[in-house]
C-alpha cells in the first residue's frame, strides 16, 4: 500500500502518532531498536531525520536497519537534498516556508528530485513551518520563526500550503523545544485550513501530548522522548495520549 493511502486511511480512524529516529544521534543509539520498541508501543508510522545530516552512507545503513526493524512505513524526513535514502518507504517533499534562504524553501528540493524520481521514492509533498524558539532546526534552516502569539501568521502559512496544493502541513517548535507549539496557534491553523495538521517539538508527556492533539493536531511528533532514560514509559504515556486513552 502507498503511504498516501496508508495515512489517509489512519486518519480517518484517528490521530496519528510518529516516531521521529535521528541519525546524527545514532553513535550512541540503534535506531532499529529504537524503532522496534515504539513500533510496539503503537506509533504510526517512523520518521527517520535531523537538522544537521549525515553522510549518505550512513544514512542509508540506518534507514535499512529501521526498516528491517518495523513493518510499520517508513518516511524520510529530510535535512537536506544529501539526506535521501532508497530503502525508505516514502520521502516528505518538503519546503521550509519561512526560511530566509531559497536554498531551504526550493532549491535543496530542487537538487534532489531527480535522484527521489529515480529511486522510486514515493513523495508527500509538506509545508513546514517553525515556530518560536525553533532551535537548532530554526538556526540551520535560517527561519523567519513564527512568533508564539501570532498565530494568524501561522494560519497565513497554512493557506499557502493549501493553495500551493501541498499534502500536508507541520507546525514546528524545534527538537527539545521547552514548550510545544501554543495550543491557540493549532486551534487557529486547524479552524481555517484543510490539510492534515502535524505538530512536533517539545512534547515530552501526557499532558502535553494531550493538548496538541485536543488543540487540533492530526499527527503528533516526537523525536527525544524515546532517546531518554524512561523513554519507553514516556513515549507510551504520550502514544495514550494521541489515541486519546
Ligand atoms: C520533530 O522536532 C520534532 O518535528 C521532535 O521534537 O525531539 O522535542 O520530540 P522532540
């Protein structure tokens, strides 16, 4: 089955949690492991990325253990048009709509969609967007970021995500953001625009997780929770909190 299909079928059942695995911090950590055990604690889908990259060889080593290590998709979540790898099941296409340089909004895009073309990849294509503080992702990817409490900004980049007839859209606070995007700005998003809501960064528990996903948010990303000491115990409370149990 596409993973099209796959997500538009699980969002019609519900929302959606995915399981962030970065390679950059792969030295100290098996990203197959890590996939295996949030793929038993009930996450979605894995999303394999980082904002800083790595080298394609590794890349594709890691992609090809996790997807040996789930039967769940597995989706590319690209730092750059380096960051690409055959043995995943679909790559988000992504522009990064509030960055200052070209380079992150088309032209890394650009430089690699014939090799997404001829490897086959199966493309979603995302609008992405990072909101205050935005961390390291809004460092390298030189984002205007969008202020907290602005969220008709936020809703202004939705639309144009719509009209531009992208798949999908993401409201990003940064990996170990403090807090997660404003729960007023995911209301705003959601109420206007039509496209299937992903928010990430800084959720971190039940709680928070919660109030993404009673915000508005269709798919709920997590990235460190599962690094962590604990991170099954948390990563369970927050998958309990997406499926709303
Ligand atoms: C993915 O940035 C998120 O979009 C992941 O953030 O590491 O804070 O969960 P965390």
């Amino acid at each position: 089955m596409k993973v099209r299909d796959y997500l538009t079928l699980k969002l019609k059942e519900g929302k959606l949690h995915m399981t962030l695995l970065d390679p950059d911090k792969a030295e100290d950590q098996n990203l197959g492991e890590l996939a295996a055990i949030a793929t038993d604690l009930g996450t979605d889908a894995i999303m394999v990325g980082g904002s800083t990259g790595v080298s394609q060889a590794d890349l594709d080593r890691q992609v090809a253990e996790v997807k040996t290590s789930t039967t769940l998709p597995v989706i590319l979540f690209p730092a750059n048009a380096r960051t690409i790898s055959p043995h995943a099941d679909a790559i988000y296409f992504m522009s990064l709509l509030n960055s200052r340089k070209v380079q992150h909004v088309v032209r890394e895009q650009q430089q690699a969609a014939q090799l997404i073309r001829d490897m086959g990849l199966e493309t979603l294509a995302m609008g992405y967007v990072v909101v205050e503080p935005g961390m390291k992702v809004g460092e390298v990817g030189h984002a205007d970021l969008v202020p907290r409490d602005a969220p008709e900004e936020a809703v202004r980049y939705a639309l144009t995500a719509e009209f531009f007839g992208m798949d999908l859209f993401y409201l990003e606070a940064g990996s170990g953001a403090p807090a997660p995007v404003p729960a007023k700005m995911i209301q705003a998003v959601k109420r206007e625009s039509h496209l299937p809501l992903f928010v990430g960064g800084g959720i971190r528990g039940y709680d928070a997780a919660r109030e993404v996903a009673e915000a508005g948010a269709d798919v709920i990303v997590t990235g460190t929770v599962v690094e962590r000491p604990n991170g099954k115990v948390f990563l369970k409370d927050v998958i309990n909190a997406v499926k709303g149990s």
